[in-house]
C-alpha cells in the first residue's frame, strides 16, 4: 500500500480493468530492507551504469551493442528516482498499514484477493476473518529480515487449522522441484518461484523461462516417482522429513 492512497488504488484499478482475477496485497515491507548489494552495485530507478558494471561487460561487446541500440531500461509502474531501489521503497510505501486497511481493499477491489508476506498463525487467522481468499507465507525470500520465522516450518500449522475455510500459499526457499513437493504434500495449495525464471530470463530469455519451468517440472515429476505417487493428491505429510536441527521450533 502507497502512502498515496488515489494512486495505489488507480493502479489497482488499472489491474482490474485488465482483466487480472486475482490481487496479491504484500504486507510484509512495512519499510525496504537494508539490500546492500543494490548500494553497492548503484542499483536505482532506472538503473545506472557504475564503474563496476562498466568493467563487468568491456568483455561482452554484445552487450554494449544491445545497450547502445535499444530503449534505456526502465520500470512500467515506477518513475524516475535519483536514489535506490530501497530509498524509494521507504518514500513510497506506507508502513501504517491495519488489518482494516485490507477490509478497505477488499471492499474495492471485485475479484479474488489473496494476502503475501503471513508469518505467524494468529496473522494468518486475523486475514482469513477477513474473507480472503488466500494467505501466502512468505518472509520475503529473508531479505527483509534474515531472521524472520521459516514459512516451511510454519506451513503444517497453518493448513491444518485454516486450509478448509482458504487457499494456503507458499513461497521463500523454494529452490527446486522436490521443495514444491514437500509443501504441497504440507499442505500448500501451491508455491511461488522468485528467482528460478529470472535466471532463465537472463540466460536465454523466453526459452530460458520455458527451460527452468521443464527444469522444476521434471524435478516435481522425479520426486513424486521416487515417492511413489501419481499424483499432487497423494501427497501427505508422512512424504516429509524435517530434520529437528534444522528447525529450532521442535525440540
């Protein structure tokens, strides 16, 4: 949620006009973690050549060929900012954000709304008393604190008290086919995958992202064959070992 409330909404409705059925409201940034490399690196809005990227790509003519000849990159929905990504992120964002701030969106927005960033049950059942229609567990992938609860290890709490009345989502530690398998067979509807298609994308494009989605998919394929199982439905809890040293809540 912007800090400017007509703005955030006219992209909202700009989504629904669109056609989008689903809204993911993020609550997990009440303020821009630290991102220490996008400092380092010069990351902003647009992006910046600095020294580094500079010597990083004097090998790569293709490079600076595609670079010299095509539009400068730049964000769809953000406008030019002289600093971070993370200094706009603090100038944008409103970390004031309630819990009626989400009965307001949900109140205006048509469609399904599914709520990211849960990290606690009692969040998770505050949402749902709301009536939305999913909750995504999320800590952000840790970049916002590197501390913050493990959704995995939250998941077999969540879905079991509240996977009848809402779809329950995961994302953060997904790195490959068998990590999707294990929180689906936990009780997920389904996960989400941030970085995966980005490589692809770098690499190769739109067959790079064709290419990691085989990737996972025979991986899932190769694990539920392992498992012994035919299908997404099969799958239980009883198909997960957590090691206990891995998760500080089971003593």
């Amino acid at each position: 949620m912007w800090k400017d409330r007509d703005r955030s909404m006219a992209l909202v409705e700009r989504a629904a006009a669109a056609g989008f059925d689903t809204l993911l409201v993020t609550v997990d940034v009440p303020v821009a973690g630290a991102r220490l490399r996008d400092t380092r690196n010069g990351m902003s809005i647009p992006p910046a050549l600095t020294l580094r990227t500079v010597l990083d790509a004097v090998p790569h003519p293709r490079w600076w060929f595609d670079l010299l000849t095509t539009e400068p990159l730049s964000f769809a929905s953000l406008d030019r900012w002289p600093g971070t990504v993370a200094q706009y992120l603090d100038s944008m964002f409103d970390p004031t954000v309630t819990f009626d701030d989400l009965a307001w969106i949900k109140s205006q927005w048509p469609n399904k709304l599914v709520v990211k960033g849960i990290q606690t049950l009692e969040d998770a059942k505050s949402v749902v008393d709301l009536g939305v229609d999913g909750i995504l567990l999320s800590n952000h992938g840790g970049r916002q604190l590197d501390r913050a609860p493990v959704p995995f290890h939250l998941l077999p709490r969540v879905a079991a008290e509240l996977g009848r009345d809402t779809e329950v989502l995961l994302d953060t530690g997904i790195m490959s086919g068998a990590d999707v398998v294990a929180a689906i067979a936990l009780g997920a509807r389904f996960t989400l995958v941030g970085r995966a298609y980005l490589y692809g994308l770098m690499a190769g494009g739109e067959a790079g992202v064709d290419r990691a989605i085989d990737i996972l998919s025979g991986q899932v394929s190769r694990t539920m064959a392992l498992l012994g199982v035919t299908s997404l439905a099969e799958l239980e809890p009883r198909h997960v070992t957590q090691l206990h040293r891995l998760n500080p809540g089971v003593s």
